[in-house]
C-alpha cells in the first residue's frame, strides 16, 4: 500500500503543524482518505499571515484540535514499511521528523519518493510542477493547501505517471526516471534525489 501525506504548518517552523491529511492508495485507485486539523507545539504555536493566507487555518480553528502526541499512535502503523510519497517530499518529510522529535517520538522505518520531482521528469513541458499545475493538467479538481485533498491529489498524480510510464509500481517508476527514493529510520534520514541527468527526448518533427 501507498501512503500520501500532506502537512499545514503555522509558520516557518517545520515542527508548527497545524493540519495533516493522508490518502492510501493501492496502486490503482485511492481507497481512502483522512485528515485532522493539528494544535502545534507550545514552542511553534503561533501563527504568520503569510501561512493563514496559504491554507486559511487560524489559531481559533486548531484551539481545541489534538496535538501531534496525540494523534501519532494511531498513525505511526500505517507508516511503517510503507511507500510514503508527498508532493515536494522535501517539504513534507522533515516536517513528520522535526513534529516526531518535537513529541519525542522516533521515527519508524519507511522509503518515500516525491511526486514533483518525478512530475519533472514525466511532463517536463508543463509551465510549472506544482500540485495544482499538474492536477489541472490531469482534470483533477480539488482544494489545493487542504491537507487531505493535497494528499489525495499527490496519489491521483502518482497513478497518471505509472499509467503513462508503463510503471508497474513506484519502485519500477523510479528506476526509469532517474529518481532515487529516500529512506527513512530511527538511525536517519536519506533524501529523495535526482541520481541521473534528465534525458533530452527527440524533437517532434
């Protein structure tokens, strides 16, 4: 199983996460979706104008919303041993890491690869490879910067690029883009990457 992740944060602290939304997908269809608006750490806690602009969440809002040590018990299985994959993973996943040693939580033991990166590499004639740019260009219509349709938008954009790769899973997709997954465990972190020069493809004639 695939598990896309979406965070909001409050701030510029990637530990001030004010919003989670997940999406489990099975390689073909998604198969369900959840989100949670999250009260942020008492040392992140407050909120910037720039990021309520973005997602529209407000400190009235997440007053009476579960803390991260509250909610990441019954999380913390569904990440073990997954695929997890997020949309600018490079956002995304230190975030879950800067919350968890916030909590106090280690991290469990799961690879990751992110969806923009490989959006790259699969449309590179898109004007951007934003979440919203790339959902436009499948039809896909959702609210972007709400956490669970984020993450739901991250999983329909992963099904297009197998489908339009021949890729039978995220493993084979990466391999044929040049994209290396990232690791994570409790003894580190490894970063999702780029491992080889993209490919120039032929000029139509």
């Amino acid at each position: 199983m695939i598990l896309a992740l979406d965070f909001e944060t409050a701030n510029s602290d990637p530990g001030s996460v004010c919003a989670v939304g997940l999406a489990w997908f099975d390689g073909a269809r998604i198969t369900g979706s959840w989100e949670s608006l999250i009260r942020p750490h008492r040392s992140c806690r407050w909120f910037s104008r720039l990021n309520i602009a973005v997602h529209g969440i407000t400190p009235e809002m997440v007053a009476q919303a579960p803390e991260w040590g509250d909610v990441w018990p019954e999380l913390a299985p569904h990440f073990a041993g997954s695929m997890v994959i997020a949309h600018n993973a490079a956002f995304d996943v230190p975030v879950l890491l800067r919350t968890l040693e916030l909590y106090g939580f280690a991290p469990p033991e799961f690879d990751f690869f992110c969806t923009c990166k490989s959006a790259r590499r699969v449309w590179p004639g898109l004007e951007n490879h934003k979440l919203n740019t790339v959902s436009d260009f499948l039809g896909w219509e959702f609210r972007h910067h709400d956490a669970q349709e984020d993450a739901a938008a991250a999983a329909n954009a992963l099904g297009a690029m197998l489908r339009a790769t021949g890729s039978a899973d995220v493993t084979e997709l990466a391999d044929r883009l040049g994209i290396a997954p990232g690791h994570v465990s409790p003894a580190g972190f490894t970063p999702c990457k780029v491992r080889t020069p993209r490919k120039r493809r032929p000029a139509k004639s």
